[in-house]
C-alpha cells in the first residue's frame, strides 16, 4: 500500500474535537499505515512542522498550493506513476483510525471494490433536510451488505477525498477525478456520484474503522478519543 499523505495549515476552518489536530492524526496515521510506503505532501506548512515531518517521514513534496483540490490533484500525479496493482490511499490531515484500518482497507480491494473508503459517514444516517446526504431517507440509505475477513461493507454513494483504490482504477477514471477537482474545492460527492453512474463501486466499512475530524460528522459508533490512545 501506497499512503499518500495531505497536510495543510491553511483552508477553511472546521468545528473539531479538541484532540484533532495535525500532530494527533498524522502520529496516529503512521502507527496505522507503518507497512505502507509513505510520501506527505505538504501544503504551506510551517517551519516547526516541517522539522517534525522530517523526523518522522523520508519522502515529503512541500508546495504553496491553499487548496485541497490542488493537492490531491499532485497526489494524483505520483498516483499514476505507480503500478497498477498498487494499492493508493488518499488520506487527508484530519482523520484518525483504529489500529485495523489498513487490513480493512486492503480487503475491501481484494473482494473487488473499485474505491474503499474506512469512514462511515454518519450523512448516510440523517434525512436530506437534517443535513444528510440527498439521496438518502428515513435515516438510511440503499445498498447492499457484504461480509469481509474483517467486518461488514456497504456499497455508498459517496465519500470525501480520503479513500483508496488501485492504480489501475484510477488510470481508468483519471478524467472524472480531474473533472470535480480542477477548481480550488473538491467536489467528492458530484465526483462519486459520477463514478457510481460508470458502475463503479464504492464501498465503507461497518462499522466505521476511521473518521473525519468534523464534530457533526464523526464516524458513530466509536469512542474516537479513547480510540486515539488506543493505536
């Protein structure tokens, strides 16, 4: 597996838990992924920052870009270079995971799913007027269950920009990434959305093996804190 690490310390401002931070997530990403080969690309980040990169990591791309559809687009390019075998996972600076998140991940590829995600988006548990996602109701959505090595897999209809996939997908549906990434915000859900409509696959672990940083939007289920310890 291929991590592909984005790290900004500019963007827009999000409500988070105390414990979300740069520092917080990348540490636990790296106890997580320690298999994995490792390249950080990091956006306008600090001198201290940079110091604590360069203890931690080898291969880091330092860019001025101020945008996260700017830089996964640099992800993309490494991407691509890659074999088509390889397994990538895009990850993003506010997530955390629990210690398994990279078995889930691989074997979410291995039983065929074109993009695997660890985050279960509690948007797919709320109505479109509680703020959930739009194609869902009653608090759910349609999909399908899949039993794994490890746990259970839904098909989704979307996710944000952290996910994996092969190399080989992503040759495949470079045009689509590029389409809902080529302005400063990256359009995840249009981009899934689209994906989905080709026949692909997107798939998330249940229960959720990582979360996204935002209050509102943490992976349910989890005691995210204690899980931060506990990896």
């Amino acid at each position: 597996m291929q991590v592909i690490y984005r790290i900004s310390e500019t963007g827009y401002s999000k409500e988070k838990p105390d414990y979300i931070n740069n520092k917080n997530c990348f540490k636990n990403a790296l106890r997580t992924f320690n298999k994995a080969n490792w390249l950080v690309i990091a956006d306008n980040v600090t001198d201290d920052t940079k110091l604590y990169l360069e203890s931690k990591v080898k291969i880091i791309n330092y860019v001025s870009v101020g945008h996260g559809a700017g830089t996964f687009n640099i992800a993309l390019d490494f991407a691509l270079t890659l074999d088509d075998n390889e397994i990538i996972y895009f990850l993003e600076n506010d997530y955390l995971h629990k210690p398994e998140a990279d078995k889930i991940l691989e074997d979410g590829i291995e039983l065929g799913f074109d993009y695997v995600t660890a985050y279960d988006h509690l948007d797919k548990y709320l109505n479109p007027f509680e703020g959930g996602n739009p194609f869902c109701g009653g608090r759910s959505e349609e999909t399908r269950v899949y039993l794994g090595q490890y746990c259970h897999f839904k098909l989704t209809n979307s996710t944000t920009m952290t996910f994996a996939s092969k190399v080989k997908t992503l040759k495949e549906d470079e045009v689509i990434l590029r389409k809902w990434t080529k302005e400063t915000y990256p359009y995840d859900f249009q981009m899934f959305m689209e994906l989905k409509q080709q026949g692909r696959r997107l798939a998330s672990s249940i229960p959720g093996f990582a979360t996204h940083g935002e209050t509102n939007w943490l992976s349910p289920l989890i005691k995210w804190k204690q899980e931060l310890w506990n990896n």
